[in-house]
C-alpha cells in the first residue's frame, strides 16, 4: 500500500525522485502522466505484487520518464524488511512470500541511492 501511494503521490508533486518498493501500479497508466523520476523494485515471489514490475516500466517508458524497475526473482515481498522469528515464519507463509532477502536487499538500496545521487545530487540541478 505504501508503494502503490508514494507511485500516485509523486504525480505531479513537488519532488525530484521517488523509490516505490512493491508498489500497485493503477490500470490506467495515464494516471501516472507527469510522475518524477522513478526507481522502484520487486519480489518476484510476491504473489500479488510481484509481477507489477513489468507493465510499470512499461508505463513509464510510453510516458517517457526516466526509470530504474527491476524485479528480483527469489525475492518476495517485504525484501528489504528484517522482521523477528514470529513475523518471518507468517510472512513465508502468505501469498506475498515476504522475508528479508539480502542480496536482492543490498542491490535494490544501492539502486535506490545512485538513482537519487543522479536526481537529487549537485550536479543534477545542472
């Protein structure tokens, strides 16, 4: 729910870059005409949100924004999160597959922190 709203958040506001993990993508595309930069990332394994990688890139290439989407197969849901015993051993059990992943954890965040470094960074005002 958190990615799905900073995705429509970033519509339009007053912000350089947003970085939606796990985010809905809306039906409409067109409803993300005028989105800042994006670099967003994915479980493959998440049962529900894990196939949104594909049609958002998709999205955002027709619309023209620049974009970094990238989905980690073995990863589910929830892969950057490191939760306690009782969270992790609920999480692998729902359709979301979620648990802290590491590896698909370290390269979504250095994605996340380049991608910003281009956008927020002093040489990106020009």
């Amino acid at each position: 729910m958190g990615g799905g709203f900073a995705l429509l958040h970033a519509v339009g506001a007053d912000i350089g870059v947003v970085a939606p993990f796990y985010a809905a993508v809306p039906k409409d595309g067109d409803a993300l005409a005028g989105v800042c930069p994006v670099v967003a990332s994915y479980g493959g394994r998440d049962g529900i949100f894990g196939s949104a990688g594909g049609p958002l890139d998709a999205t955002l290439t027709r619309l023209g924004v620049e974009h970094d989407v990238k989905t980690y197969p073995d990863a589910g849901h929830s892969f950057m999160n490191r939760h306690g015993r009782l969270m992790s051993a609920i999480e692998r059990r729902l359709p979301t597959h979620g648990g802290h992943v590491e590896s698909a954890a370290e390269d979504a965040w250095q994605r996340t922190l380049a991608f910003f470094a281009r956008h927020l960074g002093p040489s990106a005002d020009g």
